[in-house]
C-alpha cells in the first residue's frame, strides 16, 4: 500500500471519528482515549490504557517482551509506543524498569442510568449472550422461511455440567430443499460472519445482531439483499465465546475486562481460560503463553470444546479445495468465504497473520480484503502488519491453511477517539455499522468465486 493510500485512508477516518463525536455527549474535563492525549489521572481501582516506550528497546521487541511478561499488550500501530491495558501498580512496575509508561485514557465510559436496566441487556445496550439466544430464537421463529437456527458445540461450562451455554449459528437464506446443511451438500456458495471470540470486544457482538435484521429485515424490498440471499447461504455465530461474554456482563456498568473463555486454569480474575484465537489446530503454538497470559492458547491444539464446535461446522459446510502444505494454493473452483470481528485498531486482516511470508492466494485474498477496504476505509494488511504480534492458532488462518477458504479478521473500530477501546460508548456502534455493512456484503458477494486468478 502506498504512503498516499494510507494518508488518505488516515484522513478519511479523521473526518469520520470526528462525525462520530459530533454525536456523542460531551465528555468530561480531563477524559482521554488510546492513542488519544493523556488525560490527567487514572482511576487506581480498575485497569487503563497504557502506551509503553523504552529508551533501549525498538517497540516490537518491546512488545514480545511484555507479551511474554504476562502484560495484556494490545492490538494497534504502535504511534504513541506499544499500548497496554493495564493497573496503576503494573504501570508504576514497568517506571521502575526504567519504561516510560504514559496514561493513554479510562477503559468505561459514562453509560447513562436510562439504558442500564433494559432486559437482556449491559453497558447502556449491549446484548448479554442470554440476550443473543432470545433474539436468535425470534428470528427464527418470525422468519422460517429465511433462518434455520442450529447448535454446533457447547462452552466450556457447559461441558462441565456447570451451566454454560450452547453455541448458536444460524443460516440464514431463501431456504430451498437441501439448503442449511451442516455438510457440503447444500449448493449454495456459504459466508460465515462470527463475532465475539474475544468476549470483551464488545461492538463485535451488536455488529452481528444487527447484521442478522439487516438481511431479514431487507429481503424483498432490497435488491441486492434479496439477489444474495437467493443465491447464498449467509451462516452468523454471534456468540463465540458465552461463557466469556457472561463474565464481561457480569458487571452492568463496569464490564469485566475477560478475553478468554472460562476454563478453569487455577488463575484468577480475568487470567482464566483459554484464547479461543489462539487455540485453533492450524500452527497451534505453545509459546503463545503462560496459563494466565491473555494468549494462553490452550493445554494442546483445539482443546476447547468452543473451537470444536466452530471447526467442525465449518469443515462440514465447506469443501477443502487445498492441499495441506501451508504455500500450496487453493484452487479456482473454491467457494465461500469466512470473517471473524475483533476490536479494535480499524484493519482489514488477510491471511497469513502466523508468518510474514505471502499466502500462496495472496493477489485474491487482498484483493478481496481491498473491496471490503472501500466501504469501511480501514487499513489492509496480513501477518504481523499494523498489530503487535503474530497470531498463530487463529480461526481465519485456520479456515484458509486447512479448506482453502478466505478467511479474514476485520478489527473494528478506531485507535483513537471518543470511540475508542473495548468497551466504547452504546452509541459508537451504529457508526461502526455504517463503515462496515458494505464490507460483509463484499465479502459475501465474493463467497461465488473468491479465487478467479488462482494467485
């Protein structure tokens, strides 16, 4: 990408985190956002973000190092130094190794008393995962004949008899005979939007909610709503990770900052559990981190009962069109594509994100990523680019290394504003929205013939 692609790119999401603010409610003196100012004092009790600089240490080699601390290092260009989420004591830790640790902006923001009692609801209006299954059964109940409501797996708790949660998928399609199988022998090229693998990541979660009415709510009267889902089957897994999401909605007004799901690992507060992203049987690796490291990836490859239940839908709806060495192509006669929302730090991810070496598909896979780039402007790399480390283990490495099938993670929302972190104001997600509908309709449109240059 050139340097001019990236300032224009830069300047257009300015313009638009500024049209986004407009919106917002003023904010209070001294308030702050990652990347952002620094706002004067943080709040001792509850953690912050951090920006991390050292006078001898270049910031991606600062980064592995805080990683392999034990620090929650963040995804994110490293501006501003390597940003962390993190308490006043593990800051004042890191002064004393002679860091420079700069107070980046709170992790809450204000959520207005009217909101905070809605049912099934947190956070001034996100939706818990008892939340997600009421209104997946809705839909499937009002809309039969566009929506098969189906469960591929359990949560961890689940399969400990400890409550816990199914996890959800629907299909969702002008159904005809043979059509919402959970075997390849539905004709219909298949998309798969899932959100909330990382359950703090909050905005994930409503863009798939709203991503569901979008296409129910629109077939018959929007054209190319309706041409898509006569031809396609649109599958969405809008909780990935309940048991997670559980925990994060715990506490209405100050979420839990929990990324992993809740396997027990002898660890407390949010070091329990397992990195679902990291947990894949695609380049699964040990070294990801230790058992209370927010990428613990898990005692062995797909241990998590989570990752199975999304590995086997997935290898069951889709046809492997790819030969098992990591650089052999997948052929032109693939079908389907697949994205996994995360938050935040406005890219557009293609694979590989293991290594730096191109995907043996590299010109159609960034091709692909290029289109959804032009509805939600954001940033277009692969491997480590514009993040702080590799992610080996990942579900959309996962889907293209071992079936062939694009798969893409799209990290949404900004590094910088009012909008900013995992846990942005309620009413930043219908901006969110607006950027990226257009992005998972270029993706789904792509499901047809995904790979027409074969490279």
């Amino acid at each position: 990408m050139t340097r001019f692609a990236l300032s224009r790119r830069s300047r257009l999401r300015s313009v638009l985190a500024a049209a986004t603010a407009v919106l917002l409610p003023l904010l209070g003196a001294g308030l702050a956002f990652p990347g952002g100012a620094a706002a004067s004092v943080p709040n001792a009790s509850e953690p912050a973000y951090y920006d991390v600089t050292s006078p001898s240490t270049t910031a991606t080699g600062l980064a592995a190092d805080l990683t392999q601390r034990g620090y929650d290092v963040l995804e994110g260009r490293l501006t501003h130094g390597v940003p962390i989420l993190a308490t006043a004591a593990e800051a004042q830790r890191l002064r004393h190794r002679g860091l420079t640790v700069r107070y980046a902006g709170p992790l809450y923001q204000p959520v207005s008393a009217s909101v905070r009692a809605a049912a099934g609801t947190y956070y001034g209006g996100y939706h818990t995962a008892a939340g997600h299954e009421a209104h997946n059964q809705q839909v499937a109940s009002a809309h039969p004949d566009l929506v098969v409501l189906r469960s591929i797996g359990q949560s961890w708790l689940k399969t400990q008899g400890r409550g816990g949660h199914d996890i959800q998928a629907l299909c969702l399609t002008k159904i005809k005979p043979g059509d919402c199988a959970t075997s390849t022998s539905g004709a219909k090229p298949k998309f798969t939007l899932m959100a909330q693998m990382h359950a703090r990541e909050l905005a994930t979660g409503e863009l798939a909610y709203m991503w569901i009415d979008y296409l129910v709510g629109n077939y018959g009267t929007n054209a190319d709503v309706t041409r898509l889902m006569d031809t396609t089957e649109l599958w969405v897994i809008p909780i990935a990770n309940p048991d997670g999401v559980d925990i994060v909605s715990s506490n209405s007004t100050r979420p839990v900052s929990q990324r992993k799901n809740a396997h027990d690992n002898g660890c407390s507060g949010t070091g329990r559990g397992v990195d679902l992203n990291r947990n894949s049987s695609y380049h699964w690796d040990v070294n990801q981190g230790t058992k209370c490291s927010e990428t613990y990836p898990g005692a062995s490859a797909a241990s998590e009962p989570e990752t199975q239940g999304i590995q086997n839908l997935l290898a069951g709806i889709y046809r492997d069109t790819k030969p098992s060495a990591d650089f052999s192509p997948a052929t032109t006669d693939t079908t389907g594509t697949f994205v996994t929302l995360h938050s935040y730090a406005e890219l557009n991810i293609y694979p590989y994100g293991w290594t730096n070496t191109l995907a043996p598909n590299n010109d159609d896979l960034r091709t692909i990523a290029t289109a959804m780039s032009r509805s939600n402007h954001y940033d277009v790399v692969h491997g480590d680019g514009g993040l702080n480390y590799f992610a080996p283990g990942a579900t959309d490495d996962w889907i293209y290394g071992t079936l062939g099938v694009p798969g893409y993670t799209i990290e949404v929302g900004p590094n910088s504003s009012s909008c900013s972190g995992f846990f942005p104001r309620y009413s930043c997600v219908p901006g969110f929205w607006n950027l990226n509908v257009g992005a998972f309709m270029a993706l789904a449109n792509a499901a047809a013939h995904p790979y027409p240059t074969g490279h």
